[in-house]
C-alpha cells in the first residue's frame, strides 16, 4: 500500500503523464540543408551543450540535397529534423505522420530580387516578365504574389545558383533573403542596384523553418520531444545574444562538410535569421506556430493543388515550449 | 630665440634652412623615384598580367575551339546517337586538356521520345568513359551550363564549380550553343560543352612571380576566388565578401570595375594579409573572369626606402657636421664680439686703456681696429679733457671746473644771489718793486708768488675770480657751499702769509727782494654766476660788498690780514684780534676793520711775531717821501727824518701833507742828503702833530728792496751809515 502511494506521489511529481526521457540514447537531429547559419541555433545548442543539459545525447547529421529530411525522418534514421511549414504540410497530406513541435521561422524569408536597371521597380512592372522560380512549395508564396497582383509572367525554373539573374537571363529571381540576396551582393550588385519583393510584406507570412518529427517518436518520449525543442530555442538565443561565437560554431561546420562560404555572408544569415525568427514587433511566442497562420499558408497549397486537402492543426503542431502539457492532452 | 645669442641664432636658422632644404630634397627624390618605379612597375605588372592573360586565353581558346566546331557540326546533319559518341569520343582523346565534352539536346529533340539526350564523355579513372546525362534527379535544362547559354543564346564559360566526382578538382564548362531552323525561326537546339579542369590555370597562375611575395590571382565573374596562393580563399571568398568583412567600400569598388572587365592599377590592402599593396588587373578574354597581379608596396619601394634611409642617414650626419661647424664659426665670430661687448662696458666704466685683439675676419678685425683706435681716441682726448680742467684749475678751483663739466646747466648764464666770503690780496709796492725789473725775472718773481697763493687758495676751497698782475681776488661759499666760508676765509689769508715767508726765503736766494703782501676778507652778499658771453665766460662775483672788500684791501699793510666787520661777526669768537682800524672808506659808511693775528678752531693758524718794535735811532736818517696816488707820484717830495726806526716800519718827522694810509715810496738819503738806490714802499698808518709844524707820521713798509735793508739793518744795529 505504501509503494503503492509513494509510486503514485512519485508520478505526480514527475508529471505522470509525460514518460521519463531516456538518458544516454542518441537522438538523431538532421537540418534540411548543409550546414550553414540557418541552423545556428542547433549547432549552438550542442556546442553549448544545453542537448547534453537535459539528458540529450544528440548527434547533427550532415543535411542537404541528398538527404531529404523527410525521408530520413520517415525511415528512422533520425528522430527529429527541421523543414519549411509547406513541406511538412505537403508531406502530412500526402500521409507522412509528421508533426510540428516547434516553429522557429515567424515569417517568410523568400524573396523576388530584380535589377533596377531592368526597370522593375513596383510589383506592377513584373508584367510579362521572366522570373526563375525554384520548385514546388517555393513557388507558392511568388504565384499568389503574382495572381495578388495579376500578373503574368513567363516562369524560368531557377537552379541552385544565382548565375542566371547574374547574367541577365531573368529579370526576377528567387532568392532567400538570407542567402541568395547576399549571395548576389557578394557577386558585386549592389543593394542600391536591386529591386526586392519581400513575400511575407505582401501578407504572405509563410513561416518556414520548423522542427518535426513522426507522431510516434513523440508519442514514445514527450519529454524528450519538449526537452529537444527547449534546447534548441536556447539556442538560438544564445546565438542572437552572442553572434560572434555563433559564427565560429557555424563555419567550424560549414568547413567541416566543405560548404563552399564565408563567414561574412553566414554573419549576414544569422542576422537576417534573427530577424525571421524574432521578428521584430511580432507577438508570436519563440518556437509557437498559430493556427491562423498556418490555414493560410495550406490554403495557398490547396489553391495551387500541392495538397487536396488541409490537414488538422490541432494534430500537426504541439507546442513544446513549456514541459509537455499540451501534447499529453491529445 | 628673442634673447638667444648670435651662435644659436645663426646655428638654428641655417640648420633649420638645410634641414628643410634637405628634406624637401630627399622628399622630391622619394616621390620622383617612387613615380619612376611607379611607372616601371605598372608596366611590369601590366606586362606580367597579360603575358599571363594570354597563356591562360591560349588554352581557354584552344578549348573553345572544341565546342565551337563540334556545334557547327551539330547544325551540319543530324548525327546518329552513335555517330555522336564516337565523335565525342574522339575529339576527347585528341584534346587532352579537356576533361569532358558533351552534346546536351533540347527536350525532346534529338528523339521525340525522349526528354532527355545528352551524351557525355569524360576522363575516368585512367580511360575515356561516356554516360548519358539527363534524369530526375539530374535535369540538365535547368543547370547553369545548359539554361545560361540557351536563354542567353551565347557562348559562355561556367562559373568555376567543384567537380561533382568530389575532391578538390574545380572546373569550369564552356558552353556552346547551337541551333536548329523551325518553322522559320531560329531555335536552340542543344549546347556543346566541354569542361576544363581549372587546376591546371591554377599552376599557371601560381607560376607569376613578381618581387619576393608578389603573386597572381584569379576571379570569377561573380568574383570568387578562383586561384590564389591562400586555399582558404579559393571557391569560399570572393573580393566582396573581403570587401564586406574589411569595410572597405573601395575594394568592393574596385571589385566591381573588375567582374566588368575592367582593368587598372590600384592599391590595395592585400587580401590576406592586409598589407598596402598595389594590384594589377586585366579581365580574361571570353570567361568575364578577372587575373589579378597584387604585389606589397614595401617590397615595391624597398630599393627607394632603403636609399631613403641611406639618404637620411646621410643627410643627419651631414646636418651635425655643419651644426658643429656652425657653431665653432659662430663662437669664432662671437668670440671677439663678447671680448669687444667686455671691452666696451670696461670703456664705459672709464678704463680707455683697454684693447682687444685685432685678429680674426676682415670685419671683426675692422671692428676691433674701430674700437682700439676709439679706446686711443678717447684716451686722448681724456688727456686733453684733463690737460684743460688742470690749466683750467689754475684759476677756477676743481669745484667749479666739475660743476661746469658735470652739468649743462653749469655752463649757463646767469646767476644767484648767495652769501660769500671775499678775499682780496696784493702785494705791496709790487709795482714800483718791479718796474726796474727785466720781464723774465718779474715773470719767474710773480709766478712763483702766485703758484703758491693759488696752491694755498686751492687748498681751502676757494674759487679764484680774477688773478690782476699781483693781485688776486677770490671767494669762499660758492658755488661749493661752504658753511664755514667766513672762517675758512680768513684762515686762508693766514696761510697765504705763512706762505710768503717761503717765497721771501726764495726770493732772497736770488738775490730778489721782499714782498710784503696785505690781504682783505670781507663776507657779503653777492651774486654769483657765469659772468660774460658765450664766447667768453667766467664763474665770477659781483656786488657792492666785492668792492667793499676791494677797499678794504687797501688798509692791509704788508703781512697783514684785514677783515670787515661781517667777517668779524661770524669769525669773532674764533680769531685773535692784532688791532681795531677806524676806516672811512669812499662811497661806504664808517666801519671798524680788524687785524687778525690768529685763528682756532679746526684752521689753527697763527701769524709769525713781526718785529715791529721801533728803536730809537741815534744816528742821523733821513728820507725823502714821494706820495703815491693811484700808483702816480703826487705833491712834492718830502724829506723827513726818521726818528724810529724797526724792519718794516718807520717813524718819521717831517713838514708837509701826509694822510692816514697814503701810499708813499722811500728813498734813503746819505749824508750829502742824496737819494741811495733803493725803493722803499710804505703806507702811512698814523700821522700825528709834533713840535712847531713838525708832524710826526708812521709807515709801515710794504716792500723794502735789499740794499735798503742792509742800511736799515745798520741803522738799527746802531752802525755808522755807510
């Protein structure tokens, strides 16, 4: 009777319903690309050691185009990944069991960048004009711009470089207002000689980066859930308060995996992540994803036919800001 | 500097002149040298960067040349899938320095059925292998090397890339396209590529070697870093990104000049290590890339620098040997100035006598020859200065000789009104003593009288106002105040007849004979001052009190001092009195003279006892009286007996006038009552009423000539006249 009571007082305190994380268990964490300073808040994170702080043993597998987080999630072969709010919306519809624990990107980062010098100066001088367009979820936002604005154009598919709007075979190219707007600075156009279309400043908010997992890894250890995403929220925080070192822990990985950057264009990206993430003026809590929010950016990919129907909110996201509260209620 | 000597002056100014001289010298140098190797090393690192240039555009154009005629082929005929491999096959193998070539079609183009077609042939491990690219994961429409040139529909070079295989092979493709004609309208049907393996660039560009660091460097068009001597730098910076980590708007400027082919010779802080550089840049042909030659300044003006240096080093040693020299001229040439500045002030302190080396330059010895000859000059004239205040002084005493030297105001006219005391003197009988006299010996007899009264007067301070033949009249009390004048007035009467027994003794040696001197001191008020013209001006005293004295003297009998009655006043308690004289003098009331016979106090004189006492004669003397009236023999000549007899003085009787202090000369008569030569000169001080109209009358004799003495000698001796 006594075990009984001091087993029950025992769960109490630790939170019954949230099952004790597993301490000294890897956890596979991949980024959706090479590493770079979009994920200097999980390479902070392990360096600072806040995983190690709270029971993690964490390993960063090496992103990229050649390992797609979602597949690499799906298979197993990590447990927790991060990728754009579209892409994991596209993939749940399509039946992948991922869920949304933390939102990091408030708003969109995507942009369309054009030369003055071509003329293009209001959204209405895109008229008729070629753009490059990367593919798939990355072309939502500048179609609904386009059709916000009835515009017509002739799409380029755009590659991984910005070479093609360098030399003149667009006139609009997508770029990430992190990276491939620096990267066209950095190729000596200068901001003034530049035209940028800001998605999100046209209400097309798109939160991007988010950290995901499958439903059952959650389900296996909440805990571990909250405690990763905790981590990785101090992270960050620890990168925007300290960016120097930030910049270290990010080119000791960009060098490591042989990215071919510099550390003034991964300074410009930390900075403009610091602003994606905490925008500034936004209320929307660190790491918290709304519901509104997130209608909006699945009904633009119903509209453009990427999913066919929009999956549930309430079963996509748990916040894990606080201790697993909200995912135990499920 | 205001109060600094000559050496420093001159030290300073011309050392700082050859400083600035030297500098603006050595900074022409420099900058003219610096412009020199300037030119001659733009034109070395222009030269450089195109020999470069041109070997790198050789073997980019020789690999052109491939893709070049393989597209023209292309649009020739249609090729067979096989046709085509074999060709790329070949031209492979034939062109070594070409890693792949491939013939990429349009979708759909080379076969209807299929989307994708592109051949491609490579350099595999140690033979030529041939794949087929094109496939989901690889859609070569929409890769750089295909989609640039078709959009742009030009031939264009990739921007460098690590070669997909892995390792840290960087390549570039040249892309060529080529077209097809459809429905009358030119079209793209594909691209010819071939890539090229950029390390061998990479050597080549390594191979420029410009100073001990200078190095070479290639940009793409983005302006990456293609080559460098730092790997860090290769495919990661480009000079942008240098640009942005440095802050630097001017590089990032330059850069921008640079992927626009642009070409120019610029500095630049190198990309590394920062250091002040100059870069050379000249765009590469077709590729839109940019090789850069970049070499540090320090190294460029090493030679300029280092002469510099030597220049300087040259020029501070040159600097101190002309500052010493400076100085030893300048002490040399000061070094007489401050002798001549001592000399000057010693000069100025009155000792002429100093001289100062004449020796040195030209114009120190013509300064020093100025200042000995002024020193000589003046020393003379110092002579004369004295040579007149002594002649001077025989007749005015140093007082007021100073006072007229000393001040402008003392040789001005006019005059004050001021209590003196006057001295009058003059020797009795003088006149007539030497009218038989030869003008040598009444010279020699009256300047050796008068030296010494002068002397004497001198002595106590008097100034002499006129010197008259035997006759001197002198004042005490101006212009040297004097509050003793009275005193000291007649003090120096007494010593000036203590001195005549001197000049007697004198005179007697040469046979000369004696002189009686009378001297009158009266104190009145006068007026004193420069008497005359400009041309002629003497200190002198006028007043009715100066005649009152000049009367006076008159009652003085030979050795005898007279004082008025003022004297007396101040003087009274001091002197001893001999006798009391009643005179009445013209043109002055009555007044009592005293004979003074001594004075205490400080002076302390007192006069020789004369031997005035009157013997009886027992023998018969008689004399004849001339009276004398204004030195002029009047009346007739008296014969009178002697009576009385002492040296100097006589008692006579006789008939006829004669007055109280008449002047009268003697002539002894011998016993045929004829004249003996000899003149004796008297003044008549009593006369009084004898027997009958027999008057009786005193004279005391003012000058008794030697042979009188002798017969008056006799006579008191009581001998027979001779």
């Amino acid at each position: 009777m006594r075990k009984i009571l001091l087993f029950f007082l025992i769960a109490l305190l630790i939170n019954a319903s949230c099952l004790p994380a597993r301490a000294g268990e890897a956890v596979f964490f991949i980024p959706q690309w090479l590493p770079q300073a979009q994920f200097a808040g999980y390479y902070t994170a392990y360096e600072k050691g806040f995983y190690k702080a709270r029971g993690l043993e964490v390993k960063i597998l090496k992103g990229g185009p050649d390992f797609p987080v979602s597949e690499l999630l799906a298979d197993g072969q990590a447990d927790f990944g991060t990728m754009f709010l579209t892409t994991a919306i596209v993939k749940r519809a399509q039946g992948y069991k991922f869920i949304n624990i933390g939102q990091m990107v408030q708003r969109s980062a995507l942009m369309l960048v054009a030369k003055k010098s071509r003329g293009i100066k209001t959204p209405a001088d895109i008229q008729n004009q070629s753009v490059g367009l990367w593919g798939a979820e990355f072309a939502i936002q500048p179609l609904a711009f386009f059709r916000q604005h009835g515009l017509k154009v002739k799409i380029i598919p755009q590659s991984s470089t910005m070479n093609l709007f360098l030399r003149g075979g667009v006139a609009l190219a997508s770029a990430m207002w992190y990276n491939e707007y620096y990267q066209i600075i950095l190729a000596g156009v200068n901001p003034d000689e530049l035209t940028t279309f800001l998605l999100s400043d046209y209400g097309l908010k798109f939160p991007e980066d988010g950290i995901y997992c499958l439903e059952s890894t959650y389900q296996k250890d909440p805990q571990r859930a909250h405690n990763f995403v905790q981590a990785s929220l101090e992270g960050w925080q620890y990168a925007f308060s300290h960016p120097e070192e930030a910049l270290d822990i990010v080119m000791k990985y960009a060098n490591a995996a042989q990215v071919a950057t510099n550390r003034v264009h991964q300074g410009w990206m930390l900075a403009r992540m610091q602003d994606i993430i905490l925008p500034p003026g936004s209320k929307i809590p660190l790491g918290c994803l709304e519901e509104e929010t997130y209608l909006q950016v699945a009904r633009e990919l119903k509209k453009n036919g990427l999913i066919h129907m929009v999956p549930d909110f309430s079963r996509f996201h748990i916040d894990c800001r606080s201790n697993c509260r909200s995912g135990n209620e499920k | 500097m205001k109060n600094s000597g000559l050496a420093t002056r001159l030290t300073f100014f011309i050392l700082a002149s050859t400083a600035v001289i030297f500098v603006l010298a050595l900074a022409y140098n420099y900058y003219f040298s610096r412009s020199t190797i300037m030119a001659e090393v733009t034109t070395d690192a222009r030269n450089l960067a195109l020999a470069t240039g041109n070997k790198i555009e050789t073997l980019l154009q020789g690999v052109e040349k491939i893709p070049r005629s393989l597209a023209a082929i292309m649009e020739e005929r249609p090729y067979s899938r096989k046709e085509l491999v074999r060709l790329i096959k070949r031209l492979l193998v034939n062109n070594p320095e070409i890693y792949g070539i491939s013939t990429s079609f349009a979708p759909f183009t080379f076969d209807p059925k299929s989307y994708y077609f592109a051949p491609y042939a490579y350099r595999g491990l140690g033979k030529i292998k041939v794949t087929f690219l094109g496939s989901n994961t690889y859609r070569y429409f929409f890769l750089d090397w295909y989609q640039i040139p078709t959009i742009l529909q030009t031939p264009l070079w990739s921007e460098p890339y690590y070669d997909e295989g892995g390792g840290n092979i960087i390549m570039s493709t040249f892309s060529q396209p080529f077209y097809r004609e459809r429905e009358g309208k030119k079209e793209v049907w594909g691209v010819v590529t071939a890539d090229v393996n950029l390390m061998g660039l990479k050597d080549l560009v390594a191979a420029v070697s410009i100073y001990q660091s200078g190095y070479a460097f290639l940009i793409s068009q983005n302006g990456i870093f293609v080559t460098h001597p730092d790997k860090r730098l290769i495919m990661r910076e480009s000079i942008f990104s240098v640009a942005a980590a440095r802050h630097d708007p001017e590089l990032r400027r330059i850069g921008r000049d640079m992927i626009r082919g642009g070409h120019g010779f610029m500095p630049v802080n190198d990309f590394v290590s920062g250091k002040k550089s100059w870069m050379y840049y000249t765009p590469l042909g077709s590729t839109g890339w940019t090789l850069g030659v970049i070499f540090p300044e320090a190294e460029l003006f090493a030679n300029v620098q280092r002469l510099s240096e030597r220049l300087m080093f040259i020029g501070l040693i040159g600097l101190a040997f002309l500052g010493v020299v400076i100085t030893l001229l300048a002490r040399s040439i000061t070094k007489p100035l401050r002798t001549l500045a001592r000399s000057t002030a010693a000069l100025g302190h009155g000792d002429f006598s100093v001289t100062v080396p004449e020796s040195g330059a030209r114009e120190t010895r013509q300064l020093a020859q100025s200042f000995n000859a002024l020193g000589e000059q003046l020393t003379e004239y110092m002579a004369k200065r004295d040579f007149i205040r002594d002649t001077f002084g025989r007749y005015v005493t140093q007082e007021v000789v100073k006072r007229l030297l000393e001040s402008e105001e003392g040789l001005a006219l006019g005059g004050e009104t001021r209590e003196v005391t006057l001295l009058f003197s003059d020797l009795r009988g003088f006149t007539a003593l030497t009218a038989d006299m030869d003008p040598e010996q009444v010279i020699t007899f009256l300047n050796r009288y008068l030296e010494k009264m002068i002397e004497v007067l001198l002595e106590y301070r008097a100034v002499i106002d006129e010197i008259m033949g035997d006759g001197i009249l002198a004042f005490f009390g101006a212009p040297e105040p004097l509050e003793d004048h009275p005193a000291r007035a007649v003090a120096c009467a007494l010593a000036m007849q203590e001195a005549m027994e001197e000049i007697n003794a004198l005179n007697a040696a040469d046979g000369l004979p004696l002189l009686e001197m009378g001297i009158a001191v009266n104190t009145g008020t006068v007026v004193v001052g420069n008497i005359g013209s400009e041309r002629r001006t003497k200190y002198s005293a006028v007043g009715a009190d100066v005649n009152f004295a000049a009367r006076i003297e008159s009652y003085a009998l030979g050795g005898q001092v007279v004082i008025g009655p003022f004297t007396y006043q101040r003087v009274k308690d001091m002197i001893e009195v001999g006798s009391f004289i009643q005179a009445q003098m013209k043109g002055f009331p009555e007044a009592t003279l005293y004979e003074v016979r001594a004075i205490h106090g400080p002076f302390n004189l007192r006069l020789q006892e004369r031997r005035e006492i009157l013997q009886p004669l027992k023998g018969d003397l008689r004399v004849n009286i001339y009276r004398i009236q204004n030195k002029i023999i009047t009346g007739p000549t008296i014969t009178a007996e002697i009576i009385q007899l002492g040296e100097n003085v006589a008692v006579v009787r006789f008939t006829g006038e004669l007055a109280a202090w008449e002047d009268v000369r003697l002539h002894l008569l011998d016993a045929d009552n004829l004249e003996i030569p000899g003149k004796i000169y008297g003044k008549v001080t009593a006369v009084a009423a004898g027997e009958g109209d027999l008057r009786e009358a005193h004279i005391s004799f003012t000058s008794v000539p030697p042979e009188s003495r002798t017969i008056i000698q006799a006579a008191l001796e009581g001998e027979p006249q001779a």
